[in-house]
C-alpha cells in the first residue's frame, strides 16, 4: 500500500482549481467511461482490486477543502469506493450512461456503476475532471483490470502486469514546461488570449424546433464503429496526403458540424467555429503518476466558408495542430487559468465577456492498448484480465454552457470508436445518433474514392458505419502512434 500522506493536504494545481470552478449540476464537469466485458466476473475479487487500485490513486479518494486562502485535497479517513452492483437477468447488460454531478466538497471523484449479467456485463465510470484527465482515467481502469486479472487468471503466463505508480509525482502534475523548454511567442500568445475573449464562437444547436424528448433515460454516449478494414484505410489515406488522422477526425467533425447548420437562418459565411481540443502536458518525469490532470487546452478555429474546401481545410489543420505543439500552447492556457485563479472577479468576468469559448469539443484519447501500457494478453487485439475480456473502453469529455457537444475518436482492437456526447436538454437521443453517424459516414466516404484529390463535402447516407450494428443492439477511443495526441 502506497504511503501518500506526507503530501496531503495538496493544493489544487490552476488546471483543477478550474475544473472544480466551472462545475455545477446543470454542466457536470465530468468525465463518463464506459467498459463493457465479456466473462462472469467475480465481484469479490473486483472489489478487492478496487480497493487496493484507490490506494495508490489519493486524487480519487480525497475532497476538496474551500477554506482558508488555497483550495486543498484533504484524504478522506477510512474511504470506500462508491460503487452500486446492479444484477441483470437478461443476456446483456443495460449501458446507458447518464450524466451524474459528483459535490468535490462532500464526496470523493469517482462514482461506479457495476452492471452484471450472466456471462458478459459493464462498468460505467463517472471521474471528476478535477481529480483526472482522460488518460489518468482509462490507466486507472487498466490498474484496476490489471490487478483483477491477477487475482482471477488460471496460468502465470494469463496474468496481467500490474502497474505501481507512485503518487509523489503528482507534485509535478501541473509543469508547464516540455522537454525541450519550447514556448508560443509571448505576442502570439497575446494575440490569441484577444481572439478568444472577443470573438464569439458560433453556437452549435439542433435542427428541429420540437421539444427534446429522451426515450433512453438521457443516455449521454452514443458510439460509432469503424472497421479495421477502414481505420488501415484511412491511416493510408492520411500518410498519402502527409497528414495524420486524428486531422482527418477534426476535419469531418468540423464539415458535419458546418453541415448540420447550414439551414439555419442566422447562419453566416463568418461564423465562427472554434473547437476546444484538449492536449496532454505528459513529459517522462509523469510516466509513474497516478490518475491526475496533466492536461491543457488549444483551440482550432475556422470560418464557415473556410470549412466547406476540404484540401485547404485539412492542411490549415495539419499546420495549426504542429504548431500548436510545437510551441506548447498548451502552457499558455494554464496560465491563463492562474491568472483567473489569482485575480479575484476575473473568472467570472471572463465568462460573462466570453459566454461562447467553443462551439464543440474534440478529443482524441490515442491507442488504449498503448495507454494500458500494453500489460495484457490479447484476444483478438482485446485486453485479457483473468476470466473476462475487456471490449472497449468507450469515453466522452464533458459538455459546457454553450458548448453543446463533445466528440471523441479512438482506437481498440484495431477498430475506431467515435463517441459523442450530447447536451441532453437540447438534443434528443435521435439526434446525437443521426449526427454522429453522419461523422463515421464522412470518414467511411474519404477513403472510398480512390482520386487523389479530396472531394469536397463528402458524405454518405447510411445510418450505421461498414454494417456494424446499432449500439443498443450490441453487447459492447484512439489514433496512429505518429499522431499529435490530444486527450479528454
């Protein structure tokens, strides 16, 4: 067991203080996974493997402390997880997610849901965006499976690797600095800061102007799949044109969002579609943290009548995603969360100057198997953990006022998993599916022509990708390894 108490109480680093400031009921600022697997898993050793995963992760069993001058993590004595087992007489588990607010001042960051059936079942994740990010979010499931695995596997060579981070490393979890020191010049930086206070992001909203109803209890993660056949396409397809294809996942979104607005009456060729991309802050001296925010925000932002020329679009994104890291824009975000930390007012005035930062959210959560450090035997390029096998691990960011969906791409198993979160008051169940399959659709188009040129406003009709199945169907994100990564 991991000796963490010489560190705590621990003050809130600026990416956390955010987190927990931009939080409320109506807009949870967390993050759902979703994990189904197959096998009958054995509940007392997945407790126990909970248990002792909490252990090593202190953001996960702690609160935050409001009084005095700094916010501060305080360990919760005697925790244990919060986690509701629900058994299912049925042949495959329900995996609706809903969203869920977790109060940091009175309860610990993350919240299960264990839902079993017979020979297969699901565990929804609810984690606190100030506790984690994504990538801290899916190596704690890992861990977790990890030591599962070893508790329940029948050979030594069918055991997992269990990983041992140390949280001493999260004093190092909010560096601004990347290996090689490189910064975004202070006047572009400026620059930028101006942009994106004064100009307002166009706001994405839905096409019907009938009342949202929700027939699946407001099920916020709504899944599309890609072949493998189609994701070694498309990673030819970019590698032809020099690109990658987590810039090809931003340019569709960004043509279907364009798209799916262009009946609006108010639409404008200057609209402005800014999307936020979160980015990892990792850097070798983090490879031992445990699940804690290393993780900034960029903004890539286009016109309307920018957006509808697919070739110039595509390589606009190519040059702004290397240069966004390249010059670690990234640390310039998180000081301007400092800045709003340390300057009294100046959150709130922010957002009453700017109540439109992003149109939508993109985010791409690179390889899992990589993520998981690759610590598992594999079934069919899936997660081995004992006596079940793990089939995805399906995951959104958060929604945010006006900012009224999330999309997330990534890979496992070799297939692609586009996720999409959705602002339940304002889009129905219907469509957030119609809209994200008309995502999959564009990527699916892309590598259906063999022309050299890229057709602009390409799309398909069909409703679900390669004949794969609907997801409520289904028993149940992710780029190439040269990938820039951005993660929830």
């Amino acid at each position: 067991m991991s000796d963490t108490g010489h560190i705590f109480p621990l003050t809130l680093s600026n990416f956390e203080h955010y987190a927990f400031c931009d939080d409320s009921p109506e807009y949870p600022m967390v993050i759902v996974l979703r994990t189904p697997f197959e096998g009958t898993l054995d509940e007392s050793a997945f407790e126990s493997a909970l248990r002792e995963t909490l252990v090593d992760n202190p953001l996960l069993r702690a609160v935050i402390d409001e009084s005095g001058w700094r916010m501060k993590w305080r360990l919760l004595k005697d925790h244990e997880p919060s986690i509701t087992i629900v058994r299912c007489d049925r042949e495959f588990p329900p995996v609706n997610c809903r969203s869920r607010w977790i109060n940091l001042a009175q309860q610990s960051g993350v919240v299960f849901d264990l839902r079993l059936c017979a020979t297969r079942g699901v565990l929804i994740s609810h984690f606190h965006h100030a506790c984690t990010d994504g990538i801290g979010a899916i190596r704690f499931l890992g861990d977790v499976f990890a030591r599962y695995g070893q508790l329940t596997a029948t050979s030594e060579d069918d055991r997992p690797t269990v990983r041992r981070p140390d949280p001493n490393v999260l004093l190092k979890r909010g560096s601004l600095h990347m290996p090689d020191n490189r910064n975004a010049p202070i006047l572009h930086t400026l620059l930028e800061t101006c942009r994106l206070l004064f100009r307002k992001s166009y706001r994405f909203l839905r096409q019907s102007p009938l009342p949202v109803t929700n027939e699946d209890g407001e099920n916020i993660v709504h899944t599309e799949v890609l072949s493998r056949a189609t994701v070694k396409q498309l990673k030819k397809w970019a590698a032809a044109r020099g690109v990658s294809t987590n810039d090809l996942c931003l340019m569709v979104s960004l043509q279907q969002m364009a798209d799916w607005t262009a009946t609006d009456p108010t639409a404008r060729p200057n609209d402005l579609f800014r999307i936020l991309m979160p980015v990892s802050m990792r850097t070798p001296d983090h490879d031992e943290i445990s699940a804690a925010n290393v993780v900034s925000y960029v903004f890539h932002s286009y016109r309307r009548r920018q957006i509808r020329h697919t070739e110039s679009l595509l390589a606009a994104i190519h040059h702004k995603s290397h240069q966004m890291l390249n010059r670690n824009e990234g640390a310039a975000m998180l000081r301007g969360f400092a800045l709003t930390r340390w300057i009294p007012g100046l959150f709130d005035l922010s957002r009453k100057l700017q109540p439109d930062f992003a149109s939508a959210v993109v985010t791409n959560v690179g390889e899992v198997r990589r993520l998981f450090e690759n610590r598992f035997p594999l079934k069919q390029g899936k997660a081995v953990a004992g006596n079940v096998i793990i089939q995805s691990i399906d995951g959104v960011a958060p929604v945010r006022s006006n900012t009224n969906v999330t999309i997330a791409f990534g890979t496992y198993g070799g297939e692609l998993f586009v996720h999409l979160n959705r602002n339940t008051r304002l889009f129905s169940k219907a469509e957030a599916e119609k809209l994200l399959a008309k995502v999959a659709d564009r990527l699916v188009a892309l590598v259906r022509t063999s022309e050299l040129r890229i057709p602009d406003g390409v799309s398909c009709s069909q409703k679900n990708v390669q004949g794969q199945e609907p997801l409520s169907s289904m028993p149940e994100l992710p780029a190439v390894a040269s990938d820039p990564q951005v993660h929830m």
